[in-house]
C-alpha cells in the first residue's frame, strides 16, 4: 500500500493504512515541509521555496540551519511511523524530493494522471477518465494550510483544471441527452464553487430539461437567498433570464457550460477586479506576502453607505440601488490591479494595490464624483474608514476620511 496523501478536503496521510499522527497544526512546519515534498513528487523542491514557505519573512531564524534541523526530525518521524528508507528525504541537483524506495501515491498524482489521459483522446474516449478525475477531488487544496502563499497559487491552478474537466464532462452528457448525469455534474460545480452562478444555470437547466420546473424555481429561490444571506450578492442578469423562462416552463436552449462559462467571460466588467470576499480574502493574503517582500505600500478601504443620520442603509430596494451606483463608480475609476468585494449588505471592501495610505483621500475624491454623478438622491452618501488591521474581517481602525 504505501505512503499515500489525500490533499483536497481534511489532509490526511497514511501508511499501509494507518494514518500518520505527526501531521497535525501543533507540527505545522513539519507537517508543510512533508506536504511540499508529497505536492511536487516527481519535480523536487528548491532549498529556496522550502525555506520561504516554511519560514515568514519576519522570522529572526537561521533559515538553512532550521531547514536543516527540520528534514532530521522529518526523517526521524518517518522512521517511528514505520516508514523503511535508507535516506527518506534526497538532496540532488539543488532539489529535495522523497526517497525513491518510498512507494507514494496521492489524490493530486492521481488526478493529473486521468487528466492526461483523458486530454490524450477525444471525448467520447475521455469522459470516463474526466469522470475518474473529478471522482478524486474530495474539496479544496489543503484547507489546513489555507493562507499559504504556494497552496493559494496551486489551488487556483488545480481548480482551474477542474472546471474545464468539468465542462467538458457537462457538455458531453448534455449533447448525449444525459441530463441525469449532467445534473450530478453540475452539481459537483456547485459544491466546489457554490457562489458560482455557472454552475447554478447549468443544475437548473438539467432541472428544466427533465420536466421538474417547480424543483428549478424553489432551487433557484434557495440560490438566490444563498447569495444575499452569504455574499450580499443578487443573481446575474443571465441566471435571472434563466429564471423567467422556468417560470413559462421553458428550457433555456441547451446552453453548454462552456457557452455559460463564454457568457460570463464577455460579460465580464472591464478595469476593477471584483470577486466574492472568498477571494478577495485568497487574494489578499497572496498579495500581503508580497508587499511585505517588496516593501510595497497599499491600502485597504471601507466603504459603507449610510444616510442623513450616518447609518448603513438596509431599506431592500434602497440597498439594490445604492450599491449598484457605487459599484459602478468603482468599475469606472479603479485600475485593474485594485481588488473589490461586497463585504456587508451595503458595504465594500477595497484593496487599493501599490497606493499609500496618505494617497487615499485622492482615490476617495475619484470615487465620490463617479457616485455623485449616478446618485441623484442626497440623503445618501458614502463613508470611509481606512483599515490598518492587517486582519480581513475584523477591522479596527476609527481612521475615517
């Protein structure tokens, strides 16, 4: 049986069965140092991205001494697991990598594995290897080490593959009439990306296709309550057609997922990139690691609209309205390298990248006159704080401009 490493869900190691009891949050070092050598089995990891994954860059460590000190007691925990290996760990041509004499196998070499093959055939040859794939991944890239720079970078990668193995599955049953294993697809896409109104319209139109436009609309509500409940977000304008057809019991013209995925992709807002605050979040903490390394100064803003009386605006209609304006005065004053996201029901939350705190006010002044331009009624208007909490969600500054 072997070494074998389930990374996607609740990481779990075992060997010939028996899970591994050194791989826990209280050895979170030791437990990554493992986990980079098992993600890039077969490729090798440089001394310099162990180090600089292992060891912030505030660390007052030794770092080369502590990588050292950190691969003995690797090695020295394999061996009281009941590990044999002459050497567990290698070092050759400047990359370390498993010992050979290890057997390893994981959920991610065993993905790519299907992938491959499956990209190799046409479609009516792949699907089954597409399916074995998708079949693998049990939920997101290591969810333990969640902030991590290269797991946020492999994650976007890896799930990146996974919607397009996806869509090709998708289309294939739909094309062949399958809408039963369409729907089960789709709703694999759901579970992965549940704020994704991609694979919501495709679940939906299976629904519509089988007959069940009762079970669409009451899906379609518990979807749109998701969104607003979680995200402060109201469906797509596609979505919402799809709706309006269900209720004429109507299907929506077998649209493909990747027609969907083309649909979004021209919809798309130009300038200001927005996201949901899962994201945004991701982002964040990818880009922080790089201000700090490159000394670079941004500023995280936000923005809230209030009324007469200086408080955030919860009226439903009023919300819809306002946000929209100030959504829109930021798409057109932003650059492309700032990050937005709805952060409370009439709340954003900004990054403003490479852009000192004390150059805010100049930024605000850009996106006040967008919103003024949109906003004809004067009992609203937007307020300000400046965030020097490094902590996405729990601002504490008073710093208002």
């Amino acid at each position: 049986m072997g070494l074998y490493c389930r990374m996607t869900g609740d990481l779990e190691i075992r060997f010939n069965g028996k899970r591994l009891d050194f791989i826990n949050k209280s050895n979170s070092k030791l437990s990554m140092l493992l986990v980079l050598l098992m993600f890039y089995h077969g490729q090798g990891v440089s001394r310099a991205c162990l180090t600089e994954n292992l060891y912030d860059i505030n660390e007052d460590v030794d770092s080369t001494n502590s990588l050292k000190a950190l691969l003995f007691r690797l090695r020295k925990a394999m061996a009281d697991s009941g590990i044999k290996s002459k050497e567990y760990v290698v070092y050759q041509n400047g990359l370390y990598s498993l010992a050979d004499d290890i057997e390893f196998d994981s959920d991610i070499l065993r993905f790519r594995k299907y992938v491959e093959k499956g990209d190799s055939l046409n479609i009516n040859d792949a699907y089954e290897y597409y399916k074995e794939a998708i079949d693998i991944i049990g939920g997101k890239l290591l969810p333990m080490f969640a902030s991590e720079v290269w797991v946020l970078i492999e994650r976007t990668s890896l799930e990146n593959t996974y919607s397009r193995v996806l869509r090709n599955l998708c289309s294939y049953y739909v094309q062949n009439g399958k809408y039963s294993r369409a729907k089960e697809m789709y709703f694999r896409g759901k579970a992965m990306f549940p704020y994704e109104d991609e694979w919501e319209i495709g679940y939906l139109d299976c629904l519509a296709h089988e007959g069940r436009f009762s079970d669409a609309v009451e899906e379609y509500e518990r979807y749109r309550r998701l969104l607003f409940d979680n995200m402060n977000e109201y469906p797509s304008s596609i979505l919402q057609q799809c709706y309006h057809k269900m209720l004429n019991k109507q299907v929506f013209d077998s649209m493909s997922a990747d027609d969907v995925a083309s649909e979004f992709e021209l919809n798309k807002p130009l300038g200001v990139y927005r996201c949901s605050f899962e994201k945004f979040a991701d982002n964040y903490y990818l880009l922080k690691r790089i201000m700090m390394k490159e000394n670079i100064n941004s500023t995280l803003l936000l923005c809230g609209i209030v009324d007469e009386d200086k408080r955030l605006i919860s009226d439903y209609g009023t919300v819809i309205k306002q946000t929209g304006y100030v959504e829109n005065a930021m798409i057109n004053c932003l650059r492309k390298s700032d990050i937005i996201t709805r952060y409370g029901v009439a709340q954003m939350l900004i990054l403003l990248w490479a852009t000192p705190k004390e150059n805010a006010p100049i930024v605000i002044d850009r996106i006040n006159t967008a919103y003024n331009l949109l906003n004809t009624d004067s009992r609203y208007h937007i307020e300000y704080i400046v965030l020097d909490d490094e902590k996405i969600g729990l601002p504490k500054s008073d710093d208002r401009v």
